[in-house]
C-alpha cells in the first residue's frame, strides 16, 4: 500500500515537476527531442580545430570494453562538425571498417600493405559513405598474421611510424587520426603507441574495469622511456553505463579519483542503438541520430575538442 503510494506520489511529483519546467520555460520532451533533431539535421560547424593535427591511440587490452565504439563515434561526431577525421582500423577484427561501412575484404588495400609499405596511407584510405570527412584505412584479416610477421622485422615497433613519415598525412590532411587498436598489448598494440601522441583509453564501468589498467598503464611507460617520449595518456572515456547499477557509480568514482581531470565528464550510456549499429555497418550517429547514445559521443567529441592538447 505503501510502496503504491509512493510510486504515484514520485509519478505526481515528476509530473508536477515536467509541469513546472514547461510553464517557465517552453520545455517538454516533445520539444527537447525535436531540439536534438534540429541538432543533428543542421549540425553547426563550432568545433575548434586544433592547431596541430592530434594522433589518438585508442587502446586498452581488455576486449569489449568499446575501444572501436568509441574511435568511430568519436570520429563520426568531429566528421559532423566539419573537422576531417581518419580512422585507422588496427584490429584484424575489422570492427571499425565495418562501422564505418568501408569495405575491408582480404585483398583490398590496408592497413597490413601499408605497414609492410607496399601501400601509401592515403592509398589504402577509403571515404566513409556516411560522412564526405570522414576517412578509413580498413584492416583486413590479413593484418591477423602482422603480429607474428613483424616479430622477425627490423624495428619492428616503429613500423607504422615508419609507414607514416611527416607528408603521409598531407593528401587526406586530416585534424584528427584515431587508431583502433586490438586487444592485447602486443606489436600492434605497440606500434600504434609509436606513432601517436595521444592514447584514448575507454573504460567500461563495470567490476573488472579496473583490472589490467595498470599493466596497460606500465606498457604506456615503457613506451614513453624507450620509443615514443612525446606519448600522453590525455583522456579516459567512461563506456557503458548503467545508471540503474550501485556498480557503474562505484567504478565511476573510483576511474576519476585515479585519474582525475583525464577523465571526460561526458559518460556514455548503455545503449541498445550503440550495440545495433555495427549491424547495419554504421556508427550509432548514423544509424539513430538522436539518441541518447550519439547524443553523448557528440558531448564527448565536443569535450575533447574544446579542451585540446598540450599546450593548445
Ligand atoms: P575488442 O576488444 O574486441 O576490439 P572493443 O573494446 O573494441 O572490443 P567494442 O567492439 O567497441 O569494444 O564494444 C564491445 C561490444 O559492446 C560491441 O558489441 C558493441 O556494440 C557493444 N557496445 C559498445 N558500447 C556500447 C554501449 N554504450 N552500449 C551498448 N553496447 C555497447
Ligand atoms: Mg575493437
């Protein structure tokens, strides 16, 4: 009886609340998902473009925990803002090619030729269908023999640099390049390390979040003393989360009391649009514009835009 009442005294509340809101201001729902449309129909070109292109490793050796999600969202929302973004699918997966709905059969050109450097960058680039800035190198199921290939090669954790001098970029001139990298912390892994400034680290808020950050963090180290001096960890993205879980807040404040300003304060949601889009070979800004999923990838691109880098 109790429980009842209180589920129509919060109901009642919630209600007089929308009424209140609506009366001051204008505001219902309706008006605020057809703000969102409006949005995303004329999106408006107010993202800073940064100073120096920016080269973002997008890594972090557990599997799933939205490190593709991620590079091809955040690459779609700077896309939509009028910025040219590449992504660089370093995965044999594939799962960003796919998003990005670039075709990434065995044999067309990728990422694999252009480590090997049979294949320039802008070569094995391929337009995204779903924005004229937004750029792939697809990864096909060959680059699934690099790790063990480039074990035996020369310099093997500076190959993708190497496969990237000053002037690779120039063609495409793109402001941002996120490179989707494979779950381990292996040469793939490593040479994407080598070739960036920048690693993007997703978290998924959830239990084990925190497990195998700090080898991920060591091997970042490592890197920085010995191959890659200029790399930064400069952002950790919250994915995932379940606000009707103690958990996701848990893990939310343990991530920022570790790693505090490196931290987005956009988080992203659990999403069902974000799961399905892959499935239609699009980012979640494709395939449901307006919902809470892209909604919060457009935050969070806009917060690593406006914030910058370095000394920006
Ligand atoms: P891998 O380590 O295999 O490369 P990953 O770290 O790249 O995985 P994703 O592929 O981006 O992770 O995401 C893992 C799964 O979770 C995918 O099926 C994806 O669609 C789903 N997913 C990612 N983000 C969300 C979200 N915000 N809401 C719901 N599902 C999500
Ligand atoms: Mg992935």
């Amino acid at each position: 009886m109790t429980g009842r009442h209180d589920v129509q005294g919060a109901s009642e509340t919630m209600h007089d609340n929308v009424e209140a809101a609506t009366a001051v201001s204008g505001w219902t729902p309706i008006a605020e998902e057809a703000e969102r449309a409006t949005r995303m129909l004329h999106p408006k070109h107010d993202l800073p473009k940064p100073p120096q292109r920016r080269v973002l490793t997008v890594a972090n050796q557990k599997g799933g925990v939205g490190k593709t999600t991620s590079a091809v969202n955040l690459a779609a929302a700077l896309a939509m803002h009028g910025l040219k973004v590449l992504v660089i699918d370093l995965d044999p997966q594939g799962n960003a090619s796919t998003a990005l709905g670039v075709d990434h059969r065995s044999g067309v050109p990728s990422i694999y030729e252009v480590l090997l450097g049979e294949v320039s960058l802008s070569d094995a680039a391929a337009v995204s269908d779903q924005s004229p800035n937004l750029y792939c190198v697809p990864a096909t199921i060959d680059l699934a023999g690099a790790e063990i290939e480039l074990v035996g090669m020369e310099a093997r954790e500076s190959r993708l640099k190497a496969a990237l001098p000053t002037g690779a970029f120039d063609e495409l001139n793109p402001d941002y390049v996120f490179i989707d990298c494979p779950p381990s912390l292996g040469l793939l892994t490593v040479n994407a390390m080598v070739a960036a400034e920048e690693v993007l680290i997703p978290i998924q808020c959830e239990y084990y979040a925190l497990e195998g950050l700090s080898q991920l963090l060591r091997n970042i180290e490592l890197v920085q003393n010995h191959l890659n001096p200029n790399l930064l960890v400069s952002t950790i993205l919250l994915t995932m989360y379940d606000g009707r879980t103690k958990l996701a807040d848990q893990v939310t404040a343990e991530v920022r009391k570790h790693f505090g300003d490196t931290v987005l304060r956009t988080v992203i949601p659990r999403s069902v649009k974000v799961s399905e889009a892959p499935g239609f070979g699009q980012t979640v800004l494709a395939y449901d514009p307006g919902s809470r999923g892209s909604m919060s990838y457009l935050d969070a691109a806009r917060e690593m835009a406006e914030r910058g880098f370095g000394g920006e």
